[in-house]
C-alpha cells in the first residue's frame, strides 16, 4: 500500500495544497522552504492513528502551532489522503461500544474477501475560542469484488463502503455484494474530538490502513547519538535519531543470515569495513564497534567511529532491518557522507522503494542529480510565504535544460524555483 496523494490545508506554513507521490520521492528546497513541515503533516497522522486525535495535537505543541502561521482562524485545517490497496481478505474481530462504556455492547466478526483498490480519507478540524471541532471526517474504500467486465459498461467500476462521523453519529453504507448489512452499524457514538482513525469499528472495514498509518518511520539520525553507549533495556525499534542503534543491531546481529546481510549492504557503500559488532559492557551496557581492513586484527570503539560510518549503518538498519514501517520518511540522510558517497546510497534508497514507500528531504544538489528527475518535488515558500510543492517533471523549463545536457541540480543550486 503507498499514499498516492496528499491533501493539506491551513497545516503549519502550507495554506493549501495537494501532492502525488510515487514509490520513491525526493523533496528538496531551501532552508525554511517547508520540508520539514511536510514530514509534521505525516507524523501528525501517524499520531492520530496511534494516539489519538487529542495527543496528535499535543505532540505537535498544541492548536496555535497545528495550523498555518498565518490562519486568521476562521479557515478549517483540512487533510484528504488517497491510499492505493493490495489485494487481501480481510477477517475482523471487534469489541463494538460508545467509548464510556465499561464494557462493548457486542462483539462483531466480519470477513471482507473483496479486492481493496484503494482508500480516501479526509477530515477537517474547526477552530474557535474553546480549542476546536470535528467538522469534516469521512472514509471511502473501493472494492473490486469481481464484477464481470461487461457488466461494468455504463457504471461505476468499483464497489464502495463508505463511513461517515456525522454529528458524532457513524454512518456506513455499502455497495459491496454481501456487504450492505455493514450499514446495521450506523448510529454508534463517536466521541466528541475523536475521529473515525480512533473507533474500534473502523477495523471490521479498513483496519489494514490503519495499521498503515501507525506504522510510518520518520528517521532523522544523529550519528553521535546512533554511537553513544547504551543499556541492555530499551526498544526495539530504531528510533528516530538511531539514538539506540546498538540494542537494535544486538538484536539483528545474533541471526548469522542478518548480520550476513547488514555487513554486506555497509560495505557496498563502505568498502574498508570488515566487520561489524556489538560489545557488552559490565552486563548493562552495549556499545558498538568496527573492524576495518586497514589494520588487521584491530577493532574500532565507538567514539572512534566517523559520523559517516555511523550515519550509513544506522541508514541501512533504518532502511532495510525496520519492516514494520510501511512508509519510510528520511531527513537529509546525506549530512557526514562525502559525495562520492551519496550516489551508491540514493541507489539503495531506490531499490528498498520497491517494498516500501520512501520520501526523502534533502537540500543537497548531489542528492538531487542522483534521485532521478521523475521523483523530485520541489518545495519553496511564494511572495505571500506559504509553502508550494511542484514537480519538476512536469515543468517544460526543466525539460528544455534537459534536452541541453544541463542537470536538474544546476537548477536547483541557481535557485530556481518557479518551475
């Protein structure tokens, strides 16, 4: 499953715009251009789908820096996400209850073997004096429960389900064969602030995407943090800075296939590397070291590691070793690297696309001549500060510099942004 396009409205510096995205993206700007207020919009819906609707916002420091800088208040933050599906059958167990109930007023199992083609999902909040308001909150799923071609002639090609808060009422109504039951569920409480991502319900149709949300990785690595010492005790998961990158390859390492894997794809990108391992220390402690081939025998601790080193292994744990992350969003992955670098690394990034959705932010022209132009989006800020996204690919300007044997990147580092 991968986000086809994006929706954002009256979301930090973006005033309102929608974006599509391929298997493996690239955007790049300036400084204060509005990358990272890209990746806060995905974080903000992962959040949602993990947290809540209430601790998403608090995550975020709260309404007044949730919405766009410039907001007079009376424009609703608005997000509308498309998500192309997989084919699955989908069997569901739900406890079904208003959530101050102590206990479900019943349990529903549902089995949905139609095709999910894809999903849109769309919700707006409204501000006021006392915090704010659901006002927009709808999920539509396309189904292909197999209809015959020639019955589709003169109709719709897709089945759909389609659930709706409606004043704090959930609506659903369905066209999928078999499926029109699912409309007996309209009418449960959906508690005030609370959005359908949140109600158990969800799951009987759409627990799948979800999931999907739950589960984007946002990695911006420290390598001075991905290098320090650690406790045997922590999660595993690589966080975001790699900031326990040694308990994670602890973790991986033991399996000899792993770690066989790990020291290949570092070297790929790190010749001299010989070997990777984890050393415990007074039974609490785990630190990372290396063993490179310029002194035989010889490993290297931690605090001698270069930031580089640090930087592509806890890139490749993170890329490669954390597939759970169904969407992998990436923050100047190329900060330590030399340049001769970044072209091997872009071309793992690209390969590990064909699993997993992948953005990246970069300001680096490197980065840039090596992503292909196909996927750039380009972010930069208009006369009235607002944050535009475009693709290059689409911009004649850009093609006539092709068709010259100039560079996309010459573009970019000339700042050129009105592609």
């Amino acid at each position: 499953m991968t986000i086809s396009k994006i929706r954002i409205a009256n979301f930090k510096s973006f005033a309102d715009e929608t974006v599509e995205l391929n298997d493996f993206n690239l955007l790049v700007g300036a400084n204060a251009s509005g990358k990272s207020n890209f990746v806060q919009a995905f974080k903000f819906l992962s959040d949602i789908a993990a947290h809540g609707l209430e601790d998403a916002i608090s995550l975020q420091g709260g309404v007044e820096y949730l919405r766009h800088f410039g907001s007079a208040g009376d424009e609703p933050l608005l997000f509308q996400v498309t998500i192309q599906g997989e084919s699955q059958e989908v069997d569901y167990g739900v406890d079904v209850g208003k959530r101050s109930d102590a206990k479900p007023t019943r349990q529903v199992s549902i089995r949905m073997p139609q095709e999910i083609i894809s999903m849109d999902y769309e919700f707006s909040l409204r501000f006021h004096k006392g915090g704010y308001s659901v006002e927009r909150d709808k999920l539509t799923l396309c189904h292909d429960p197999g209809i015959p071609t020639e019955s589709r002639r003169g109709s719709s090609a897709y089945a759909k389900t389609i659930a709706e808060n409606s004043s704090g009422k959930l609506i659903v109504n369905s066209t999928v064969p078999n499926m029109e039951h699912l409309s007996s569920f309209g009418g449960e409480h959906i508690a005030e602030r609370t959005l359908l991502f949140e109600t158990p319900i969800l799951y009987l149709f759409a627990g799948t995407f979800v999931d999907w949300f739950k589960e984007i990785g946002i990695y911006d690595i420290d390598p001075k943090r991905a290098k320090e010492i650690i406790t045997v005790a922590g999660r595993s998961e690589l966080e975001t800075d790699g900031g326990n990158l040694a308990l994670v390859l602890k973790n991986l390492l033991g399996d000899e296939d792993t770690r066989r894997s790990i020291r290949n794809l570092c070297q790929y990108n790190l010749p001299y590397l010989k070997d990777l391992k984890i050393e415990q220390l007074a039974d609490r402690f785990l630190s990372i070291k290396v063993q490179e081939t310029f002194v035989d025998g010889s490993e290297l601790p931690a605090f001698l590691i270069s930031d580089g080193t640090a930087n592509i292994i806890a890139l490749i744990v993170a890329l490669y070793f954390q597939e759970q992350k169904r969407f992998a969003i990436f923050e100047e992955p190329e900060r330590h690297l030399h340049p001769k670098l970044i072209s091997g690394l872009m071309e793992l990034f690209k390969e590990a696309s064909s699993k997993r959705q992948i953005l990246l932010t970069s300001h680096n022209p490197e980065v840039v001549k090596n992503a292909g132009i196909e996927n750039l989006l380009l972010v930069s800020r208009d006369k009235s500060g607002f944050s535009r996204i475009v693709k290059p690919s689409d911009s004649q300007l850009v093609r006539t510099f092709l068709e010259n044997e100039l560079g996309v990147e010459e573009l970019f580092v000339d700042k050129i942004h009105g592609v």
